[in-house]
C-alpha cells in the first residue's frame, strides 16, 4: 500500500520532486500530500488529506492509518491491524493469530498447539489441540472444547441442559442454575437454587448454602488449616481460622479483622466511610475517612488520598526483569496524572504527565520526549492512539533519542524539524525555511520567490527560476 500511494504522489508531483535535495528528500503540499525521506533512504514517511492517511518506514517497523477508521502496523514478528478502534484488532505472530471484532466476532489460531476457535454472532466453531472439531448455535445447540478450564461443554436449548467434563469430573444442569449434579475424583455438587447447594473441591473448600442468598457454612482448607464460615447475609458474617477472625455485620459496612500472629487488626465503621487498620509486627497501617482524607502503608508501598478524588497519591515498587523501579503517581480529579518511575540508584528512567483535557507529556530517560495539546481522551490503548487520538491534537512534539525533534501543528499545517545538522520550518505550501551549516533559504509559493545563501554565495528565485 505504501508503495502504490507513494508512486501516485510520484507522478502527480512530477518534476518539483525530481529537484528535492539529493541528500534527503522533503516534498509539503499540505493538506493535499507531505512526503520526506531520511538521507540513507531507511525511514520514509507520507502523508494524504491533512491527518486522514499517514504511513512511514523504518528498519523497526512499518504502517498506516486511514483515520479514523483502520490502522495497520508490521514489525519483525507481529502485524496489527486496529479497525473501528477500539471494537477491532487483528494481530497475527509467528505461531498465534487472533481477530476482535467486538462483540460480534471473534477468532483465535493457535500453530503450536492446533487450536482454532471463531465465533461469529451466536454461532461459533473450531478445533481442539487434538484435531477435533466442534461448534454450535446460541442457545439452541453446542459444543466446546476446552474452553474456560472445562474440556469438554456441551448445551441443548441453553440454559434448559448443560453438560461438561473438568479433570475427571462430569457435570449436569437442568434449567440453570436451578439445578445441577457434579460427581469426580476432585469436584462434588448437589444444587436445587435457590433452596439447598453442597459444593466441594478437594483441597480447596466446601460450600452450602440454604434459601440462597441468605445462609451459608463454608469452610476453606488454608495452609494453616481449616477455616470454617458462618453466613446470614447481609445481616452477619463470623470466619474464624488457627489464627484470624472475621465478623461482619450489615454486610459489606460494618467489618471487623484480626489476625494473632501478626498482630493485625482492621475495623470498617462503616465501610467505605471509615477504616482503622494497624500491624505490630509489619509496616502495615491505616486510617481512612473517605471521602475526605485517607492513607495506607503497607511493605510494598503507601498511597493517601484528600477529598477524593480531588487528589490521590501512591508510591510503590515494580519488578521486571530482576530490576527494580520505584514509582510515584499523583492525580487530581482522577483524569489529571503525573507519574514518575526511578530506578535503584535514583535515576530519573521514565516521566508521564497529563493536564487534562490541555495537554500530556511523555519523557524516558533515553531522551524521547512526546508532548502534544489538548488531550482530550484520559486513556490510551495501540489502535485508539493511531486512529482516533491524532484527529483530536493541534499540536505535537517529538524528540526521539538521537535528538531529532519534530513540531506539527494544526494537523501539518506548521512543521518544524530539527537535528544538529539542519533547521526546516514549513507552513503548508505557502512559506518554507531551511537552515544548515552551509546556509539557508526562504522560499515563498514553493518557488515562486526564494532568497538564500549557499557556501557563501546569494541565491535568489523568481518565479520557480534561479537567476543566482
């Protein structure tokens, strides 16, 4: 697609391309096409209708996008492409592909394990890591293989009969959820909703209810041991195990902790207004009084909050890759952010900032930088950031690693680029400057009136000729 777009241009160009600079190639008829090529010729980039179409290379990656619509990206091992962002996504690597179109339709592929699922509407299919096939039609008939850690799921006029199979175990449903039937080496349930359930997974708890939801006995197997459960919601919960207890009352309001061993213990009077929480024997420690004024400090961190959400702080530690960063986030009326991450040695590595809906900023300590104005949209995800995010700035900044720097404004209308070596500043078609170290020039209508000096000597230009 590049390609065939960039010979368009090409031929619609015609000779005012062919006298570009033989060391790097710039070409602006904004709004109507921009197309430049670094001097090695490994990064290109063009531009169609203002924001509507953009495409670039480079030996990291290639794309395009055609706002507000589509969005392709190829790189080494993985091609994107974001479509009707963000219901959309098609991503395809080496031995996995998967398609998004929510909530209509849906496709994984998966090379290494044969597997394969789609789902298109309330129809689906696919194929099992061993080979076998299944599929079906919501709610009539179905069958799935291996999905959501069953093997096997089979349903007849859902939700009137559902079978499945699950680590030996075999289950039956009869007008879910009224009742089912579960029998195996690892799973057991009776249920009869909303009158009487027994559940037990081996190792993990057992579980019955009466009249649900209001009475319940549950007993957990912790690795301290058993800890039974005793419920009458929402009016009492009482949960007491080797060395902890719990009690609730007017769930979830009134909500009282303890634990012996560590010394802890919380009170919620009532939850989420106040919160009293202490530890002998750890660095936890808690006071709230929401919405006004709150803090919690933990081992892992500390966070505190006045007059939520007018402004909240949190600082914590992130682990990756056996390093270590410290990070602190600051926000105010839950959209306004600042975030900074250090390293070990306190080393500034990463900065985020966001005015909203004025403006955001983007600094790493490898000296890339992007700033842009106003930033309308309080999130971020791949496909909205290329499609749908560009149409909304009016001014952009970017300084990549190198020291390049690049500022657009008003959808390429102003542009202005900037390395050690050269200076280029361009509105639209009508006014053009270029400075370097041999010289400069001012160009007026893309020929129609230029001045400048080269290596010394005067240039002038008058109506797309050279006279000196």
């Amino acid at each position: 697609m590049f390609r065939l777009v960039l010979a368009l241009v090409l031929v619609l160009a015609g000779p005012s391309l062919l006298r570009a600079q033989a060391d790097r190639v710039r070409h602006n008829w904004w709004p109507f096409f921009f197309f430049q090529e670094s001097r090695d010729g490994k990064v290109r980039e063009l531009e169609l209708f203002g924001p509507f179409y953009y495409s670039y290379q480079s030996p990291a990656e290639s794309g395009a996008a055609f706002r507000p619509l589509l969005a392709v990206v190829d790189r080494k091992s993985r091609h994107d492409v974001y479509f009707l962002s963000p219901l959309g996504h098609y991503q395809r690597e080496p031995e996995t592909s998967r398609l998004r179109l929510i909530p209509l339709w849906a496709r994984n592929s998966d090379q290494a394990e044969h597997k394969r699922h789609h789902h298109f509407g309330l129809s689906f299919w696919g194929e099992s890591e061993e080979g076998e096939k299944y599929w079906g039609i919501f709610p009539l008939y179905g069958r799935l293989l291996d999905w959501n850690d069953k093997e096997e799921v089979r349903f007849y006029l859902w939700p009137v009969r559902v079978k499945s199979r699950f680590e030996g175990n075999v289950s039956s449903t009869w007008f879910w959820p009224i009742y089912n039937r579960t029998d195996g080496p690892t799973f057991y349930e009776r249920k009869f909703w909303p009158f009487y359930s027994h559940k037990i997974k081996k190792d993990v708890y057992d579980r019955t209810f009466f009249l649900w939801p209001f009475f319940w006995r549950e007993k957990f197997f912790m690795a301290e041991g058993p800890v039974p459960r005793d419920m009458f919601l929402p009016f009492w919960v009482e949960e007491r195990g080797p060395a902890h207890q719990r009690f609730i009352f007017l769930w979830p309001f009134f909500r009282f902790y303890n634990h012996e061993d560590q010394e802890t213990t919380i009170w919620d009077l009532p939850w989420p207004i106040f919160r009293y929480g202490e530890s002998k024997n750890s660095p936890y420690r808690e006071r709230k009084l929401w919405p006004l004024i709150g803090y919690r400090k933990t081992a892992e961190g500390y966070k505190h909050f006045v007059f939520w959400p007018l402004y909240t702080y949190q600082r914590d530690v992130l682990k990756h890759k056996e390093r270590e960063y410290h990070r602190e986030v600051r926000t105010f009326l839950l959209f306004t952010k600042f975030e900074r991450v250090r390293n070990r040695e306190g080393e500034l590595t990463y900065q985020f900032s966001r005015v909203w809906p004025l403006g955001e900023q983007v600094k790493r300590k490898d000296g890339f930088e992007v700033f842009f104005f106003p930033a309308i949209l309080p999130f971020h995800s791949p496909g909205v950031d290329r499609t749908i995010a560009p149409l909304l700035r009016l001014y952009e900044y970017v300084q990549d690693p190198q020291g390049f720097t690049r500022s657009k404004a008003l959808w390429g209308f102003y542009r202005h680029d900037h390395t050690d070596d050269e200076d280029m500043v361009d509105l639209a078609f009508i006014l053009s400057i270029h400075r370097k170290k041999t010289g400069w020039r001012l160009t007026f209508l893309k020929g129609l009136f230029g001045i400048g000096k080269e290596n010394g000597k005067f240039k002038l230009k008058l109506f797309f000729l050279s006279l000196l």
